[in-house]
C-alpha cells in the first residue's frame, strides 16, 4: 500500500528557497495523480501544484511563477522547488497521491518564512 513521507521543510528567510520532497514507499506512482498542498496555522487549505497521471501539471496562483513540481518515477519521489519564499508561504506542505478512489497524503513537513 501507498505510503508519503514528506521532507525539506525548514525556517528561510523571505526571498529564499526551499526544495521539498515527497517519497513514497509501498507502491509505484504510475498512474497515481500527485499533489501538494499546504495548510496555514488559519485552516486554511491550499492546493499549490499537481501532476496528473498523464504528466500534466497545473500551479495554484500562489505557486505560479515561483514553484515547481517534479517527479521522477524511477526513484518514486515527488519534490516542489518553491523560490522567492514570502511570509505567507508559512504553513505545513503536504504531498498526496491520488488514483481513482485510492487517496493517500504524508504526514506534512512544515515550511516557516521568516521576514
């Protein structure tokens, strides 16, 4: 079964980069949708980027133009390069796998901006 361990969280300050990674264990990605997404110390849920099993990729607005997504099958990791970090970047980052009714998320690293 599917399992995401997520990485790369840490404390940077405004303007810089982080590299975040997400490894899964159990079973391939092939044919699984993979995503990040954060939540803020307010609740609130974000979704950042995405690639779809056929290799599509789409950015949130608060991704676009700063952040990348990336997988490499062979090594089964999912990393998000986030650049030009900002105070509100502040949140737990989260990866999660999705194939058709099969949902599975890590446990979250957290990412602080500090100004």
């Amino acid at each position: 079964q599917l399992a995401l361990v997520e990485s790369g969280g840490g404390s940077v300050q405004s303007g810089g980069s982080l590299r975040l990674s997400c490894a899964a264990s159990g079973h391939k990605f092939v044919g699984y949708a993979m995503a990040w997404f954060r939540q803020a110390a307010h609740g609130w849920r974000e979704g950042l980027a995405a690639i779809r099993s056929d290799g599509q990729i789409t950015y949130g607005d608060s991704a676009k133009g700063r952040f990348t997504i990336s997988q490499d099958n062979a090594k089964n990791m999912l990393t998000l390069q986030m650049n030009s970090l900002k105070t509100e970047d502040t949140a737990v980052y989260y990866c999660t796998a999705t194939c058709g009714a099969d949902f599975k998320r890590g446990q979250g690293t957290q990412v602080t901006v500090a100004s």
